[in-house]
C-alpha cells in the first residue's frame, strides 16, 4: 500500500492539477548548500506572496542536525504561511549526493522523525552503488509503517544516472513507498531522453518532480562529472528562461501520465535576479504549462 500522501498532494489530488513547491535551495549558492543566505520566515514569506503551496526542505534550513527548537520553529513558521513541506532532505551528505550519502538509508529513523514533525510526505536519500539496494529496502520498510515515502532524484554520479539504472534500481528495490524525484535536467546532463517516451516508462514511480534549467555547451562555467559520458559542461539559467530544457515536452509527458502531484522549483536564483524575482517569474511561466 503507498503512504498517504502530505498535505500539499492532497491538495493536488482535490484539484486534480499540479501543485508548486519552492525549493529552499532559492536560499543557497549552487556550490554552497550548507549556508542559508536567508532566514526561514523571510523565505516562506517569499514563497507565499509568489503563489507556492509548499517548501521543499533542506538541511541548510531545517535538517537532522537541527535541534528541536529549531524544528518547532520551523512547524510554527511554516504553519503561520499556509505552506506544506512537500519532501525533506534531512542532511549534507545527500544534498552533495557524496560517498557519505547513502549513510542515512541504514539510519532512517531521524529522518522519518523530521519528517513527520514538518508534515512532509515523503524523504529524498541517495544510493551509489548496488550494496545500498538492502538498505533502501530496509529503509523503505520502516519508513512504510509511517506512511512516509522515500525517494531519489535522477542525478549524477548515482544509482539514478541513466533511464536504464533508474529502472534497474527502482525494479531491484521493489518497494512500493520507494519512488523517484523526475529532474530532466540531470538526464540531459546525461545525454538521456527526459520527454514523454520516458516519462511514461518511469510513470509508476515519479512521486514528485524537481525543476532547474541549464544550457549545455563545451565552454560552460560549470563542468560536472558523469559516469555515463564522463564531465559535461553548461551554463546555469533560470527555469523561465529559453534555450535550456524543453519544459513544454516534461509538461506534456506529466500531463500524459496524469501526474497530478507536486513540482518543486529546484534551483539557486541566478546573476541579475534576486530570489524573489527569481521565485515569481518562474512560477508564472510554470503557471502557463500545467
């Protein structure tokens, strides 16, 4: 049985339409995501004037680390907004998706505690290699008797790299409450189709969606390691603007599944635009695609 989904999906569900989630990552650098550059208040705030039903939580906000007033502070602030939390990213370690990432699959527990206290339905983890497979399933397990899915981002250097390892993985860990965050993004990054064709083959297991946009070219400024088809290279830009991922082609393969779930705004602002600005042009032109 899948878990009870949070409030923001509920409300997705009631409308049948997709629901915006901002990710607090708005808050961070692309390269520094330990460091907030703004308190939570101001960013739910933020959130709220710009149309968002719900944060996606990060540790650089709120994480395992966080003591419990911290946390309670939090449920306050986000409760005196209107807003949902619709995923938690409990620590650094899967934020940096580095070799310490899969660590929190063989300790769950604080993640599922954090995760119910904020209201969110569901808990992002990492796998790097195929051992973390058992601890994905056991985790899974335990997060199930809280109704309280797990989930991993299509992403670099994981066990969710290409269309095919996604697949393989999310067949070989075959738990119902174990999911996948779409970010076509990252496939690109990996040379995969991100379109319809895919988002149909993976259909079953998107639980929530990520949204960032990047243009590819050799002599972009930032250059990131793949396994699949070694460094690429691009230059990060806006979710509203032209010449990164197709998003018309994401929204119409969505829209061809039913998903009616959360999307979730994914990405630092850019050069040139303050997060609020960043956050309001990307919601209305998100606005005209679901």
């Amino acid at each position: 049985m899948l878990p009870r989904r949070g409030h923001q999906d509920s409300l997705a569900k009631q409308y049948k339409t997709m629901q915006l989630s901002l990710s607090v990552r708005i808050a961070e650098e692309f390269l520094s995501k330990e460091k907030a550059s703004m308190p939570l208040d101001e960013l739910a705030a933020l959130a709220k004037r710009c149309g968002y039903g719900a944060l996606c939580m990060r540790a650089s906000q709120v994480g395992i680390q966080s003591s419990p007033e911290a946390v309670e502070a939090a449920v306050d602030c986000l409760s005196a907004n209107g807003l949902a939390v619709s995923m938690v990213t409990g620590d650094f370690d899967t934020v940096y998706n580095n070799e310490n990432g899969p660590s929190a699959l063989q300790n769950i527990t604080p993640y599922l505690r954090l995760a119910k206290r904020l209201g969110a339905p569901r808990i992002r983890v990492a796998l790097k290699k195929e051992s973390d497979i058992s601890h994905a399933q056991r985790a899974a397990d335990e997060a199930a008797e809280q109704d309280v899915q797990l989930v991993h981002q299509c992403h670099t250097l994981s066990l969710f790299e290409t269309v095919e390892s996604i697949e393989r993985t999310l067949g070989a860990i075959d738990r119902p409450n174990f999911g996948l965050v779409y970010e076509p993004a990252n496939l690109e990054i990996c040379r995969q189709d991100y379109g319809e064709e895919t988002i149909k083959r993976l259909a079953k297991w998107i639980f929530n969606v990520y949204l960032q946009n990047q243009a590819l070219k050799p002599d972009g400024a930032v250059t990131l390691p793949t396994w699949c088809v070694g460094d690429v290279s691009f230059d990060l830009i806006s979710v509203h603007d032209p010449g990164g991922v197709d998003y018309g082609c994401v929204f119409d393969g969505l829209k061809s599944i039913g998903y009616d779930g959360t999307v979730t705004v994914h990405q630092s602002a850019q050069p040139g635009e303050t997060p609020e600005e960043s956050a309001s042009r990307t919601a209305d032109y998100l606005r005209t695609l679901i």
